[in-house]
C-alpha cells in the first residue's frame, strides 16, 4: 500500500472511533433565557426584562439571574410545569430571589437555586415542558416568562 492509502484506512479508522465512542451521559447542558411579558401566555404589558442562565448538569439543575423593571412589587418566581408549550402552567420549584431595595426587580443566585431532579422532572425537561415564571403584586400569575429548552 502506498502512504495515501495508509493515512485515508487510519484517517477513516480514526474517524469513526471518534463518532462512535459514547458520549458522557452527564455532560453539561446550558441556557441563556429571556425573560419578558411578551412570553407570558397571555402576553403582560410591562417594563420588566431579565436574562437567566440555566444549567443541567448530570440530575442537578440550577438558576442563575437578574431581572428588573417590574410593574409592580416581586411576588415570586418559580420553575412551571406547561403541558402544552407556550401555556400556563403548575409550580414545579419556588426560587429564592435576592430583591433590590423596590422589591421591582432582584437576583437568582446559583448557589440558591439548584434543584435533584426527579426521573418525571427530567422527562418535562426533555420534553421542553419547564419554564421560569417572576410574579409581581400587579401580575399574580406571572409578569416574566422564558421557557426552558435544553
């Protein structure tokens, strides 16, 4: 066999070792998330913006952020379970949320929101089924919204 011939059989050998060797079943996954009213099912009129970084890792889930410019007071944020995307939704986790002095807009801290899923958890996931939900005093069931899709 001449050189070519040796470098394109290792080239492909070596190829398909590196496509068909398994992959870490707990690799990280990551997402940046919006957060807005127009999201919100129906879409909320509001001033309030935010940005979300959510991160899978092996069972483990956490949430990390800000918001601000809420309408009105904070009231809650949470992770929801929609069973039709795009729809409202159960609480599935409460986050904890460190408020600014107004109480109109606050931070998720990583360390804070991390979450074990359970096996039905990550199959909602999977399914992209999970979105982040900030409540104010003026918007009960939800002012910003940002589905999860990992």
């Amino acid at each position: 066999m001449n050189k070519i011939t040796i470098i394109a059989v290792l080239f492909v050998f070596f190829g398909f070792i590196s496509f068909s060797s398994p992959q870490d079943a707990t690799a990280q996954r990551s997402q940046t998330i919006t957060l807005a009213g127009y999201k919100q099912k129906p879409p909320v009129r509001t001033s309030g913006s935010g940005i979300a970084t959510v991160t899978l890792h092996g069972d483990t889930l956490q949430v990390e952020g800000e918001f601000e410019e809420l309408t009105g007071p904070f009231s809650g944020a949470y992770i929801m379970v929609s069973l039709r995307r795009g729809e409202g939704g159960n609480q599935l986790y409460k986050l904890k949320v460190n408020a600014n002095d107004q109480k109109t807009g606050g931070e998720l801290k990583a360390s804070e929101n991390t979450f074990e899923l359970s096996e039905a958890a990550k199959e909602l996931l999977n399914n992209g089924q999970l979105y982040l939900n900030i409540c104010s005093f003026e918007h009960q069931k939800g002012e910003l919204r940002g589905d999860i899709t990992l």
